[in-house]
C-alpha cells in the first residue's frame, strides 16, 4: 500500500482531530429540537424571541455544540459528551410545558441540568429524568412545575451524593417522599414556596449533612419532627408559613450551631413558662403569629449577635424596650401587636438599620426629628398608629429608602418628601391629614404615589408628569378641584389611576385613551360631564405582566431578611365599588383587576359601543349619570366582565341578549332607566334574579323579575260546546221566541184597550 504524502496525512489527521473533539451529532441534534420547540411556543411575544436569538444565537446546525451558550462538555479524548447545561433564565413571558424539556432527557451523559427561573409548567417527568443516571446536580428553582415530586430524583446513583437540591418556587404538592432520606450528603435542600402537604419526613434528622433546611410557604402539617435536634451542621431552619401544629419545641434552642430559627406564621404555640437559655449565636429570629403576649421573652434579650427580629401578629405590649432599641439590629419587625408610647430618638441612631415595621400598633406621638440619622433604612412601615404633628424634614435625608408608609395616622401639614438622591419605590401618605397642592417635583424613582383620605386640595400639578416610573396614583377622597388635566396621559407607565369623590370638573379627556396599560381607571363622584370618549375601547390593550419592578426589593429581603416582608405588602388595599359595595382589593392580586368606574357624575350621551374592546375588564360601572340611547350589544363581548351596572341613567330600548353570553357575570343592575321588553335569559342571566336591580323601568318582563312577558303567555281560546247542547241552545231560542211573541201581543192588546177605553169614556163625558 503506498505510503500517503505528509500534506494529504496532515488533512486526514486534522479531519480525525476535528471530529474527534466535536460534539455527538445525536446530542447536537436534541439540543436544536429543543431550541426549535421552544421558538415555537414564543412566537407571539416578539420581544421574547429577539432575546432569545440574542441567547441561542451561537446554537446552529454548522458548529460544534461544544461551544454553545450554557453547554459545557467533557475533555476525553474521542467524541466530546455533553455534560452540563446551564439554561436558567429564558426570558420568556409565556409559560411553557414542561414536554419541552423531551429532548434533553436523550442526553444521558449529562451530570448538571440547571433549568432554574424559567417558566417551565406542569409535571417534572419522573422517567425522563430517571434516564439521566449520571446526574449529580439539579436545579429546577423559580419555575411552575407542578404535581409531585418524582421519586426518581431521589432514587439516581450519583444524585444520592448531591450537595445542593434547589426545587423552591414551584407548584410541587402532595407528599415530600421519603426517598429523599436517600440524599445521605446533602447540605443544602430548599422546598420553599410549592404546595407541598401533609407531615414532614419523620425521620428527616437522618440527613446528617444538613446545613440549610428551608420549607418556608408550603402547606405542611403535623409537629415539628423532634429528629432535627440530631441535625448538628444544621444553620438554618426555616419552616415559615406552614400548618405545623403544637408547642414550639424546647431542643430547638439547645442546636449549637443554629444561626437562623424562622417559625411564624404557623399554628405553633408558644409556653411563656418555659425556661430558655439558648446555646445558640443567633442572627436571624422570626416567631410571628406564635402566641407571644405581653412583654417580649427576656431571653430574646441575650442573643447580643441578633440581626433580625420578627415578633409580628402577636399580643406583645407595652414600651418599646430599651434593650431592643440599643441592640444592634438591621431588622425589626413588630407589626399586629398592641405596643404603646412615642418612638425613643435612639431607634434612629443605629447605622445598620434596614428594616423598620412597627404597623398597627398604638404608638403615638410625634415623630423623633433626628429619624433622618438612620440613613441606610430602605423600609420603614409605621402606618396604623396614632402618630400625630408634621414629618420631619430630616425623612428627606435618607437616600435609599424604597418603602415608606405613613398611612392611617394623623399626620398633617403640606408634606411630601423631597428627597435628596433616589425616591421612594412605594409612598403612602393615605388617611391622614396632608393638606395643600400636591409637588411632586423629586420623586422620580416612585412607582406608588397613595395619597387618598386626606385634605389635599387645588389642582394636579404637572409636576407629576415627571414621576417617569409612576404606576399607581391614587388620590381618592380629596378636596381636588379644576379639570382633569390633560397632561396626566403623558405618565405612560400608569396601571392604576385613581381619582375617586374629590370635585373634578370639566370632560374627560380624549387622551387617556393613550394609557394603555391601565387596569384600574375610578373617575366616580366627581362632575366630569360630557360623554365617554369613543377611543375608550383602546385601554387595557397591554396587560403588563409585572406590578411594581420588586425584582431588587424581593432580592434584597430574600438575601437580607430571609423573605419576611412582601414589599407589596406596604401598599394599602384599593378600595373601589366593587359589586355594589366599598371594598379593598389586595395590593397582592391588584393585576388580576381590570376596573372602569365613571359612576356618580352628569356624563350624557350614548355608551360607546367601543367599551365592548375591553376584553380584560371585570367591572364597568357607569350608574348615576345622564347617559341615553341603547345599551350597546358589544358589551356582550366583555367575556371577563364579572360587575355590570348601568343603573339611574335614562336608557332605553331592551336589555341586548349578547348579554347571556357573559358567564362570569354575576352582578348587572339596569334600574331606574326606561328599559322595555324581555330580560334576556339562559346562563348567569337566569341567577341575576334580584328584582331591585331591574326596578323602576317602563315595561321589563321576564322570569327574573316574575313578570309575564306578552309573547309568553297561551293566546285565549273559546270553550269548545258539544252539539247536545247546540239542539238545546236553539230549542230555547226557539221557546223564547213564541213566548215573547204572544206576550208582547197580549201587552199591545192590554195596552191598546185601555188606552181606547179612555178614549171613549172621555168622548161620552163630552156629550154629557
């Protein structure tokens, strides 16, 4: 055989070489059926897709797989496997199925699938994960994976010798399975946030390689299992809202080396008898909601090292105490307790405080003019007290707070922050007694303005056009007078606008038709007049997914607090007409809502048939206006609609029948109006059965209201008569006819002949 030249052995060699160290074709090609399935399921979020061409840009058919983004292989000579896939963070808004994940599970040499903070959906497929039997890492963290978790998992030979299992942030329910005792060297295993239920594993204690136990937000039951006390690596142990039940275990404080002990919000209970002395150097200590009433235990005192306290939604009273105000601690959270007095000033001497929450108490007084010294507080929620005088102006000193809640006090003066550098996130000054024009000249960085209750007064200042983050402005319940300026179309960012019962005059302006990401607009008890402009049907077109950009607030309590407060928390209920009567609806679902309230002002014309575009809407209320014509039948389209009312106007014409096509309708009230003809029936129509709510109309009938409608009711039909009584029927008339013949003759006969007999008397008297 004769020997090849050393060019065409170098080209041989370099074609060995490059295949050698490529990618199997069978893995590159699950990876871009993977890639290709999930374009596909973006494909109506152009947005999506272009930062997903930007992600898997690299991921093409021409090179090696090796060198993808988030793919990492191994370094063995011959064909290079796939080993690792780091593919957190899609960037996708849509959800999407976890059957997505099919072609990864044909990558058996896989030993790390990071999936974490996606929006991966529906059941983890146990027997597609039990094919990756080289598995030592898996992470599947901030998704929406649902069902149980797969037994499988813990049941793969390398994965028993996992470190770290991150499954938080799921929709995992059912059982925690024993099998997970399997893990023999884990140090880390976090459930947190799922649905998981029932007891925990009783012999949970036997993973002795514990440091981080987290079960926080699950629906967990039963005792806390008293195994743990064996856990001696064990750092944190955070059960936090569960449905544990029981006395709060005393060898719970007898764990050396515990640095973070979270046990609120679950049906625990706390004996105030018991003797503690801890033996433990404890940063972080949460016991909301476990019973603690009157004074906060001494022992709590002498854990010198505490960072963070939560003692909220308990019955503790009394002063704030002196140990607490001197100890340095960067959290306190004391809210839903009956605390009393006036702030001490040194609560704001202390550098490193962060978190400071002492809502709904029975604090009162006047505010320490040096809180401004506590210049690295980012949240600071006192609101539901008796505070009372004007805020300090040295507030405007602190430059990072995020959160500022002063609500349901009895503050006063002209006062809105000004602050130096960065705004607050969230504001609520509601239910006090600002008075004055509201400037809001500094507050650039503020999504949440709530000024509601109180005594502001004047016009909207332009100053608000500045606010470029502003999402809620509510101002209800004020002494705001002049016309809705047009300028408030030009705050794009607006999701909530609330302008409820202060004096607003003049039309409405066709420009707010340009917001459309509001969910909620409540124009009502004002006297806006004019009609309802016609471009309304374009609102509520976007339906921006996230309500307040919290990605950093949520990060830093996470990181900081171990997640003990909802930044929405801070922000107060919006209240609203909502079904015929005032409610608050929870700053937490405030996106599900999509609202139109115009009620209670002297708007006139017709109802837009333009309305019936507002897919998303739940409530549209235009009652106590001058609005004629018909109802339009576009408002049949309203598939979402859950509170119609349409009441004391001067509609006419007939209820539309579109309207029996709204099944999630439950409230719709036409009264006082001049409505005719049937009420529409079938489906939610035929609940809706109220009388009041169709009242004082000229001629509404139908089942609901048990008035017979015309075209219902049997036309009436003559007796039908038997020919037995036809015979004698006219035998009668017959009878009838000869007996009246002879006595009328007989009357004449009389009659005539005494008449004549008169006659000739009269004639004979004559002759006489």
């Amino acid at each position: 055989m004769a020997k090849l030249s050393l060019p065409l052995l170098l080209l041989v060699l370099l074609i060995v070489f490059t295949t050698s160290f490529s990618c199997p074709q069978h893995q590159k090609e699950a990876l871009l059926h993977f890639k290709a399935s999930l374009f596909n399921v973006t494909s109506s979020f152009p947005s999506d897709k272009e930062d997903l061409l930007s992600m898997f840009e690299s991921w093409n058919s021409s090179s090696d797989c090796c060198d993808w983004y988030g793919v990492d292989c191994d370094n063995q000579f011959g064909s290079r496997n796939v080993i690792a896939l780091y593919l957190w963070r899609f960037w996708t808004l849509e959800l999407i199925a976890s059957t997505i994940l099919t072609p990864l599970f044909h990558i058996r040499s896989l030993t790390s699938l990071d999936l974490s903070s996606n929006q991966i959906q529906g059941e983890l497929p146990g027997d597609g994960i039990a094919n990756l039997t080289q598995l030592m890492s898996l992470d599947l963290r901030s998704n929406h994976f649902s069902g149980s978790i797969p037994s499988q998992i813990f049941n793969l030979r390398y994965l028993q010798e996992l470190y770290v299992l991150y499954l938080q942030n799921n929709n995992f329910f059912g059982k925690i399975p024993s099998s997970i005792l399997n893990l023999k060297r884990l140090d880390t295993l976090d459930l947190s946030y799922n649905s998981l239920s029932m007891e925990m594993p009783i012999d949970i204690g036997n993973l002795s390689n514990i440091i981080i136990l987290n079960f926080r937000n699950n629906e967990l039951t039963g005792t806390i299992p008293s195994s743990i006390w064996k856990l001696r690596k064990l750092e944190t142990l955070d059960l936090e809202n569960n449905l544990f039940i029981g006395e709060i275990p005393s060898w719970l404080f007898n764990i050396a080396g515990l640095k973070y002990l979270f046990l609120g919000g679950n049906n625990l209970i706390w004996n105030a008898k018991a003797k503690i002395v801890p033996k433990f150097t404890l940063f972080g200590l949460s016991m909301k909601s476990c019973g603690l009433a009157r004074r906060i235990p001494l022992w709590i005192s002498m854990l010198k090292t505490l960072s963070f306290l939560d003692l909220s939604d308990n019955q503790l009273e009394g002063m704030l105490p002196q140990w607490l105000v001197k100890m340095k601690v960067s959290g306190i959270i004391l809210s839903n307790n009956n605390f009393t007095g006036s702030l001490p000033p040194g609560l704001f001497d202390k550098p490193g405080l962060f978190v400071l929450f002492l809502s709904r108490n029975n604090f009162y007084g006047e505010l320490p003019n040096n809180i401004g010294n506590a210049t690295s507080i980012k949240y600071l929620a006192l609101d539901g007290n008796n505070f009372s005088g004007k805020v300090p102006e040295s507030i405007n000193n602190i430059t990072g707070l995020t959160l500022l809640d002063l609500s349901n006090n009895r503050f006063s003066g002209n006062f809105l922050p000004a602050f130096r550098v960065f705004s607050p996130s969230v504001i609520d000054l509601s239910s006090n007694e600002f008075s004055g024009e509201i400037q809001a000249d500094s507050l650039f960085d503020t999504h949440v303005l709530a000024l509601g209750k109180n005594k502001f007064s004047g016009s909207l200042s332009r100053s608000l056009t500045r606010m470029s983050r502003l999402e809620y402005l509510d101002i209800h319940d004020n002494q705001i007078t002049s016309k809705l300026p047009d300028f408030i179309c030009q705050i794009s960012t607006l999701q909530i606008l609330n302008l409820r019962n202060n004096s607003i005059q003049g039309s409405i302006p066709d420009c707010i038709s340009n917001l459309t990401g509001l969910r909620i607009l409540d124009l009502s008890s004002n006297h806006l007049v004019g009609e309802i402009p016609l471009k309304f049907g374009k609102l509520m077109i976007e339906t921006p997914d996230t309500f307040l950009n919290s990605d950093e607030v949520s990060s830093f309590l996470f990181s900081n607090l171990g997640d003990a407060y909802d930044v929405n928390a801070g922000i107060q209920d919006v209240i609203v007409n909502w079904k015929k009567s005032k409610q608050g609806l929870s700053s937490h679902n405030l996106k599900l809502y999509f609202l139109l309230d115009l009620s209670s002002n002297q708007l006139f014309g017709e109802i837009p048939a333009s309305l019936g575009s507002l897919k998303a809407l739940k409530l549209l209320n235009v009652s106590f206006n001058n609005l004629y014509g018909r109802i339009p039948k576009s408002l049949g389209d309203l598939k979402d609609l859950e509170s119609l009312d349409l009441s004391h106007n001067n509609l006419s014409g007939t209820i539309p029948q579109s309207l029996a096509k709204l099944y999630q309708l439950t409230i719709l009230d036409v009264s006082n109006n001049k409505l005719i003809g049937k009420i529409p029936e079938g489906s939610q129509m035929d609940r809706m059965n109220d009388p009041n709510f169709y009242a004082n109309n000229s001629g509404l009938c139908g089942m609901q209201i048990r008035v017979p409608c015309l075209e219902d009711m049997s036309p009436t039909k003559p007796p039908r008569v038997e020919s037995k009584e036809t015979w004698f029927s006219w035998e009668g008339v017959g009878i009838g006819y000869t007996l009246g013949f002879f006595i009328t003759v007989g009357i004449f006969y009389r009659t005539e002949y005494f008449i004549l007999a008169k006659y000739i008397n009269y004639r004979c008297q004559q002759r006489r």
